[in-house]
C-alpha cells in the first residue's frame, strides 16, 4: 500500500468496542488503534502499537492466514461487504518504520540476569525481543546461517521475498540488542550443560525437522524429495532452481499448497496434488486450496501412494491405491492401482520432531507425537529451567502463534527470575 491507499482503507474501519478481529489475532494486536493511527498519518504510533504485541509484525502481515484470523473476523464479512485489509495495512506501517529505521523502543537498564535461546524463529527471537525489554540479555543460538526460521526457510517465496523478511530482523537486533550466534547447533548434552551453567533460562524454540519419510518403496530415487526442503531450496537459490514438466506433490496441508502453487508459478505444465483422504478432510485452508486451483494444479483425492516409481535411479512417478472409510478408518481398495507419471514427486506429509535431542534435557518430556509436553499459558516444561513455544511445542501451527508464544514464555521467565523465591 501506498500512503493515499492506506489513509482510504484506514478510514473504512469501524473501531469496534471489543473487536472480532483483535480476539481472532493470537497475539491480540490492538488492530482498531493501530488502523486509527494510520488514519491520523501516525505509522510510527500504528508500528509501535503492532510491534508492542507482535515483533513479526510486517512478516505476518504478509504470511499469516489473515483470511481466517483477523479479516476473517471482520464484521464487514457479516453484511457481505469486503473486509478490512488488516494484514496490507500492518505491513504498511511496519515496513515504513523498517524503511526509516525509527527507533520506537527504549529499553531498560539491565537487570543482570541472562537467557538464552535455542532457535532463531519466530518463536525465540519474539521471546528475546520481549526479555531484552525487560532487561535481560539475551543470546540466542541459531543452527543456520539466516535468521527467522520458516519464515525465510519455510514460506512459499510468492507471499514474501527474503530481502524482506531480512529487513525486519535486521531492524529487531538493532531495536533490541539480542546477541545471535549463527551456525551455532546445540545438540549435546555437554553443550546443554554449559547452557545450564552459564544462564538463569532457556528458551526452546527449535521448531520441526526434515519432511517426515512416507516409508513406501522408492523412496530412495532422485528428484523425491520433501516439501520444506523444496521451499527452502527455492528461498535460498532463487530462479537457480528449473521445475520439470510433471511434478505430483502429495499431501493436503499448506505445506503442500505452497509447494504445488510453487511449481505451477514456475513454468510446470502438469502439477498433481494427490490427497489419501476427501477435500474436506484436508488440514489446508479453503483460501490457499482456492489459491492453488487458480495456479492450475490438478487434484486427485482419495488416492493413496504406495512405491515411488523411478528408472535409472530418477523418479518417473507414482504408483496410487485408491482409498475408502469404512467403520471411519481409512482403507486400501483392492485392485485399484494405476500410476500417475512425473519427473518429480514432492511430499508435504508432516516434519520429524526432535525428540532426540529433546531426551537430552533431564525432567522435559515430549508426548507420543513427539511434542515438547509444556504450560501452554506459561510456556514452563517438566525443566523448570527450560521453556519452550512455536512448532516444537505446539506441533506445527503459524508464524503469528509462535510469535505469541514466545513473547508469552518471556513474560513468564521474567515473573519467574525476579520474583521472590
């Protein structure tokens, strides 16, 4: 948006009393006070206001599924009139703040006590934003060399070009002064010892792992292939990266919708998304299903893949069984194989947890899927030293919740640590 195009949408605001949109936010943004500020021309005011609640500000005003958070809560839905564009107007005051490099925080004298945190995502670098504004330093351990996590690693390219999402972390450490230490793994138990010693908490906020194997024959050829690796090659390389003619993406969450949406964007003449179950059984939301429809992907429901096929060691395509509910439980029909050709196949069937690092932590417990077992009001796990937000707890949600959960974990390692024992 443009300054004239931000005033006129500004003033279409309602200000409600008791805001749908501010209730469907997970990070409760004061939404109606920072669109009236925008109205008034105050950004600044408008990206404090933002910025106070969410530190991901403008990256979540592009990525975040406005479309059932807050713009699905606008009351203008209810007299089917367009909703307020929150999400454009959010990254209009950020990123014009960002643009400036406005100072809009002053931060406290220290209080002598430190915390790390593991993991430079959403998650973690909304914790350390939080502590360092209540005067805790704060170090953070980051395994690669960018921050931001899913947001530069994880998020189709077509919502948000790295530059940006870059900027507004570039802006963060400057704002806050949080230390990051990049290409920096913890991942033993000695290294968590040093941790232990040297900091008053930890913050965990390692997110998922790699693309989860579907444990079917084939699986081992070239050009399969998992689908966050597939955005995070396309993120890191740009157009160094050349889609096939026939790609078949498997799997019906979001994750899938972006990578199918990716290929056909990039030039594919044949994209299949195949789901095992019914289109209203999948996890994805309706509006990204509806974006991937408008790319030209193809669906195929109802079909299960059981081997990858290949010649020569490279993909040549997959072999589906037809699927049924019966007794609601999932079913193979017999005899109903047929093969589906493409150059690649891409599954978007879930990320591992890292549970083998999590067993590390003396008193933390993760639960049978492999999620950190935490106070999700308080972020505190089994360790009280350890708290922990974002994907590695609650199992893969948004950018925006991890980004409340970690600002929530640091309100409550600042009660814990200066509170009167």
């Amino acid at each position: 948006m443009n300054q004239t195009e931000a005033h006129y949408e500004s003033a279409r605001c309602l200000f409600c009393y008791d805001a749908p949109c501010v209730t469907a936010c997970p990070t409760s943004i004061d939404i109606p006070l920072f669109i009236r500020q925008i109205h008034a021309d105050h950004v600044a005011g408008a990206a404090k206001t933002i910025y106070e609640s969410n530190p991901f500000g403008y990256a979540c005003g592009k990525v975040c599924p406005t479309e059932v958070l807050c713009e699905g809560a606008c009351v203008y839905n209810l007299q089917q009139v367009k909703p307020i564009e929150i999400g454009r107007l959010q990254s209009y005051a950020t990123g014009a703040i960002i643009h400036q490099e406005q100072q809009l925080f002053i931060l406290p004298p220290a209080n002598g006590m430190k915390v790390a945190i593991i993991g430079a995502g959403p998650a973690g670098l909304s914790c350390a934003c939080e502590l360092r504004m209540r005067g805790f330093e704060v170090v953070v351990f980051e395994a690669k060399d960018k921050p931001s996590g899913l947001t530069i690693y994880g998020v189709a390219p077509y919502k948000i070009t790295n530059e940006e999402v870059l900027d507004e972390m570039t802006y963060l450490e400057k704002q806050f002064g949080f230390q990051i230490r990049y290409n920096h793994r913890i991942e033993t138990r000695e290294q968590l010892a040093e941790l232990e010693q040297a900091y008053e908490a930890i913050f965990i906020g390692i997110g998922l792992g790699e693309t989860a194997p579907l444990q079917i024959p084939g699986e081992d050829l070239e050009n399969y292939m998992g689908a966050v690796e597939f955005i995070e090659k396309l993120r890191m390389e740009h157009h160094a990266v050349m889609v096939p003619a026939r790609v078949v993406v498997l799997g019906g969450g979001n994750t899938a919708m972006d990578a199918a949406s990716e290929c056909a964007r990039m030039g594919a003449e044949s994209v299949v998304l195949a789901y095992r179950r019914s289109p209203n059984e999948m996890g994805a939301y309706h509006f990204e299903y509806d974006l991937v429809k408008g790319a030209g992907v193809q669906s195929l429901f109802n079909a299960a893949p059981v081997a990858i096929l290949g010649n020569n060691g490279r993909v040549t395509g997959v072999k589906f069984q037809k699927t049924a509910l019966e007794n609601e439980k999932l079913i193979l029909i017999p005899d109903s194989d047929f093969v589906v050709e493409a150059d690649w196949v891409i599954r978007a069937t879930g990320q591992a947890r890292r549970t083998s690092f999590l067993n590390l932590i003396p008193g933390l417990e993760t639960d049978a899927k492999g999620r950190i077992v935490w106070n999700a009001t308080t972020g505190q796990t089994g360790n009280p030293t350890y708290f922990a937000g974002g994907d590695a707890a609650n199992g893969g949600k948004e950018v925006v919740n991890a980004a409340a959960e970690g600002r929530k974990a640091a309100q409550h390692i600042a009660q814990w640590l200066l509170s009167p024992s």
